[in-house]
C-alpha cells in the first residue's frame, strides 16, 4: 500500500505543472480579450464622437442655412425686391434682360433710378429715372431737359441724352410726385406721356444691378 500511495504521490506530482500551466494560458487568454475589448470600445467611442462631431457640424451648417433663407426672405418682404428689366427704356443703364435689386426706400431724389407702377395700366410695373421732385419746375425744349431752368447735365446716358425736338413741355412737379425719365430718352414712356408719378405708385429705388443672367 505504500509503495502504491507513493507512485500516487509521484504521478499527481508530475500533473501539477500541466495544470499550472493550463492555468496560466487561460489567464493569458482572459487578458489578451481584455485587452482587444478595451481597445474595441476606445474605437467604438472614438467613431461615436466622430459621428458626434460629425452631426454638430451638418447641424451648425443646417442652421445657418435655414438663418440665411429667412433673412432673405424678410429682406425680400420687407426691405429689397429683385425684378428682370425687360426692354431698352433705361439704356445704356440697364440692358434688357438685366437682374436688378430694388430697395423699398421711397426717400428719393433727383438722379434716383425707381420702380412704380405704371400710372396707365396700375398693374405693370416701370423703372425710370427721377429728373424732378416736388416742388420742380420741369421744362423741355429743343431736344434738352431743364431743371429749374437748368439744364440737366446727362453726359453719362450718351448719345441717348437728346429728345425728339418737337417735344416741348414745361411742369410744375405737384407735391406728393416725382417726374420720371427714361435714359434712352428716345424710346421711353415716362413722365411726359403719364404726367408726373404719385408717391403712393412708387415701389423702390435700385441699390444694385446684378447684370445679364442669360
């Protein structure tokens, strides 16, 4: 009995390394899984704040366009107006086909480009140029525009600036009125055909001329 205890003894004594050692490569696999957990949950969170990051930035860019559009179109409601210029009235300052923005300041003076509606038709709309406020005495005689009994200085319309020389016209400018040319003087309907525009028809003044879109 002895001798067999003893061999007992000698093999549980020889299986004890391959147990430890079986131990020591599972906790070996418990710590590499550790580890691969680990740095999949720093990737994980590293992808989410990206995303994160991410989403802040279409936000931030969503809001500022929606903030744009309603600025425009409280602009557009309240202070400026975008229009076409359609014909040759007012050339060589506006061409036809034009895009133009028109500000609705009706604090107008001589020389002011302006929109209105047409005092014939009270539907369609006109642009001209103020050359007579209230108050103005307008005379036109052998082909020239006399403000005052000044003539009015049109250097920059060209060779536009002369009118038909049988026109012979001379106005007081009512109060509460503006009278309007156009530039191509020999081809616009204006103040000498309509008379003199009430301020109430007056849409706004051109504050800039974006040019041709065709």
């Amino acid at each position: 009995m002895v001798k067999i205890d003893e061999e007992l003894e000698k093999q549980e004594g020889q299986e004890e390394p391959s147990v430890v050692h079986e131990e020591a490569l599972v906790e070996e696999d418990a710590l590499l899984e550790e580890d691969d957990l680990v740095e999949e949950e720093a990737l994980v969170e590293e992808e989410a704040k990206k995303r994160g990051s991410l989403y802040k930035l279409k936000s931030f860019a969503s809001i500022w366009l929606s903030v744009a559009s309603l600025v425009l179109i409280i602009g557009r409601l309240f202070f400026f107006t975008p229009y076409d210029v359609s014909g040759q009235s007012m050339y060589p300052t506006l061409h036809d086909g034009d895009r133009i923005v028109v500000s609705h300041d009706k604090e107008l003076e001589r020389g002011d480009v302006v929109v209105f509606t047409s005092p014939i038709t009270m539907e369609d709309d006109y642009i001209k140029r103020v050359v007579g406020v209230a108050g103005d005495t307008i005379e036109i005689r052998s082909g020239h525009v006399y403000v005052n009994g000044k003539q009015l200085e049109d250097e920059n319309l060209g060779t536009t600036q002369t009118l038909r020389t049988e026109d012979t016209i001379k106005t007081l400018v009512p109060t509460g009125t503006v009278y309007v040319l156009g530039d191509n003087r020999e081809n616009s309907m204006d103040s000498r055909v309509f008379g003199a525009v009430p301020d109430e028809l007056i849409k706004g003044k051109l504050v800039l001329n974006i040019g041709s879109l065709k």
